[in-house]
C-alpha cells in the first residue's frame, strides 16, 4: 500500500540521530553504555545549513514538515535547543524521543516553547521498567518529569504534545491497559508502542520476546483497549496493519515490502549525515545530506531512492522492520 494514501498530519518527517552517545544501560538496545561501539555525533553546522534549505521548502510548498531527533540520547547533544530555535523560526516543527533523564525544568520550558511533541520512553510499570532499563528510580523520575512538563505546558499555554513510547515484551504486555491508565492520569496525550525488536541484543531478546499466543490476544483486544482509554483521553497508536505485522514477527515470518515510497514522506538521517528511507539502510540507499542545497534537492533525493531500490535492493526489504511502514503512528 501507498503510505501516502493515508491522511497524516505532517508532510514529511524527518528522524534524525544527532547522536550515537548515552547515558543509560538498557539491555535491550544497542546504544547502551555496556555496548563497546562506534559513538559519533551529527556536525551541527550541516544541520543549520539544511535546516534553512528546508525553511526554504515549507516556504515554497506549504508543505508541514516535523524533525524529530533521536540517538542514542538525543538532549546529550549540546546543540539540541539552538538548533530546535532554528528550526521553530522557520515554521519547522520539531520533536524528541528521550530517556526523559536530562529533562531539567529549564530544558522543559524550552520543549514547551519550541517544540511540538516530545515522546519520552518508559516500558511499564517501575518493576519492569527500572529492570530492563538497568536504573532504580528511572519510572518515578520519568513521572516526575511528565507532571512537571504538563504543569509548565498549561502555565505557559503551551500546545506540545506529551507522548510515550514503550516497548511490549512478553512480561509487561499483560499490564498494557494498566500502564496506559496511569499514563491517562499523569497527563499524557499519546501512546506508541513497539514490539521487543532483536536485531541489537539478541541475548536480551530471545527471552523477553512476544509469544505469539500473547501478539494475537493484544491484537485482539486492542481496539476495546483503545475505545476505553480515549474516554480518559488517552490516544493509542498502532493500526491493523501494524497489528498484523506483530503476528507475522511473532511466528518469524518475513514481510517483504514491495512499495515503501521510499523518501517521499519519511526520511531518517544519521550522525554523519546520510539520508536513507529508513534507519535500516542508512549505509545502503544513503544519499549524502551535503547534497541539499536548495529545495529542489528534496525532491531529487526521492527519486535516487526509488532508483536504489530498483537497482540494488537490500536485504531488509525483503524482512521490512521499519514501523512508519505498518503505520505504527496511525
Ligand atoms: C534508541 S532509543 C533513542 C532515544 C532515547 N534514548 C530513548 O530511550 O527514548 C529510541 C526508542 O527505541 C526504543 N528501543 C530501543 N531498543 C529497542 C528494541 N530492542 N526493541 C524495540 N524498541 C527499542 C526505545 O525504547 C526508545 O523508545
Ligand atoms: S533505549 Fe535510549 S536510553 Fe536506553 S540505551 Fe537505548 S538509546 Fe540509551
Ligand atoms: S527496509 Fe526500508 S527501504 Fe526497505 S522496504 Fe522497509 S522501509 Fe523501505
């Protein structure tokens, strides 16, 4: 299916790693501190020249447009909040995905004045949390932060959504209605989820992945989940197809996308500045960020990935992972 055919809300949206560093041990991904590996961060100059190119886009298209940063730990990069400002004045939207740990009330103000969204991870309840993220006290805090953010969001007449993402893995899924309850109550808008993904810690995975009996009653139960949780005003994301793609990874069994239109609505770009139509393949369909200098290039950069994929396809298109794919934000 053509994603384009959906009705979204941005245009385009743009994740980018500004960096591969961090602050936490969590022994599900492949960033964390106990992780010997590469650790670069994104020049900040080349992201001050895009951001005007891109400035210039929206100016001449209209067009709505998020960058939304993530890493490692995105608020470990100094330049987060100068380079948010730029985009903000630019009629750029700009969002985060965070541990929440660097949320100090001055940076909160500036997520309140600046950006559009912030989604901050937290996997369950404390129990769990605080156990696979490898840090007693990470779930109170992280609350904390939540109630302070919507504090100060009302005070100032902010209109930033408060999201969290969470990772369903086969000892917390059970609690999902719960957890989204107390989110309901804290003052968050919207839930993500992802499944437990094991391509960064294959160790941690074999044994907290999904059951497959688990994937199909979630599935089932999903919508009622989400009926009810929308009286509390809570949104729940993850459409049928996302759904679908649950059980399909719960059985092994790969998913092979044919049209992923790739670039023409979501783009992902690494710390060295390579753009790819997702983060699998950033050093596969990589188109160099150095080459955008003018509106027009956005476009091009379509069009090389299309041609990529004709030409040579990487082996992820024939076992897909990549979420914005199966509408994990519908
Ligand atoms: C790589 S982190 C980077 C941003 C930030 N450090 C954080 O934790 O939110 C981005 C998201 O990926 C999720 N994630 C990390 N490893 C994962 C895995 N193995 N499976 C599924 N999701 C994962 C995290 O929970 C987080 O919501
Ligand atoms: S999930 Fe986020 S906080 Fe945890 S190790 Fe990975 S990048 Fe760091
Ligand atoms: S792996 Fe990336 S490029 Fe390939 S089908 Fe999925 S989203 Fe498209």
């Amino acid at each position: 299916m053509n994603t384009m055919e959906i009705p979204r809300k941005y245009d385009r949206v743009i994740v980018y790693r500004i960096t591969q560093d961090c602050n936490m041990r969590c022994r599900f991904c492949s960033y964390s501190c106990d992780v010997k590996r590469k650790r670069d961060s994104a020049d900040p100059e080349l992201i001050d020249s895009f951001s005007e190119v891109l400035g210039e886009y929206r100016r001449l298209t209209g067009k709505n447009i998020l960058v939304s940063w993530i890493g490692g730990e995105p608020f470990l990069y100094k330049d987060i909040i100068p380079l948010s400002k730029r985009l903000h004045s630019l009629g750029i939207c700009v969002s985060a995905t965070t541990n929440g740990t660097l949320l100090s009330e001055s940076i909160i103000r500036d997520i309140c004045g600046l950006f559009s969204e912030i989604v901050i991870s937290l996997d369950s309840f404390e129990d769990c949390n605080d156990d696979v993220r490898q840090l007693s006290g990470h779930f109170s805090m992280v609350s904390e932060k939540i109630r302070l953010l919507n504090r100060i969001r009302s005070e100032t007449g902010s209109g930033v959504k408060i999201k969290v993402n969470t990772i369903l893995m086969r000892r917390n899924i059970a609690d999902f209605e719960r957890f989204c309850q107390y989110l309901a109550e804290l003052g968050v808008d919207e839930i993500t989820f992802n499944r437990l993904g094991g391509y960064d810690r294959p160790e941690f995975f074999g044994e907290n992945r999904l059951l497959y009996s688990q994937s199909e009653k979630f599935a089932a139960e999903l919508q009622s989940i989400k009926e009810r949780l929308a009286e509390r005003g809570l949104v729940i994301h993850g459409s049928k197809k996302y759904m679908e793609r649950f059980m399909t990874a719960a059985q092994d069994i790969p998913s092979p996308i044919e049209e992923c239109s790739p670039g023409s609505y979501f783009w992902f770009i690494n710390e060295n500045g390579f753009i790819s139509p997702c983060s699998y393949t950033s050093y596969e369909y990589m188109y160099d960020l150095r080459e955008i200098k003018r509106p027009a290039d956005i476009d091009r950069a379509e069009e090389y990935f299309r041609e990529m994929r004709r030409s040579c396809r990487s082996k992820w298109c024939a076992d897909c992972f990549c979420t914005q794919v199966y509408d994990k934000f519908e």
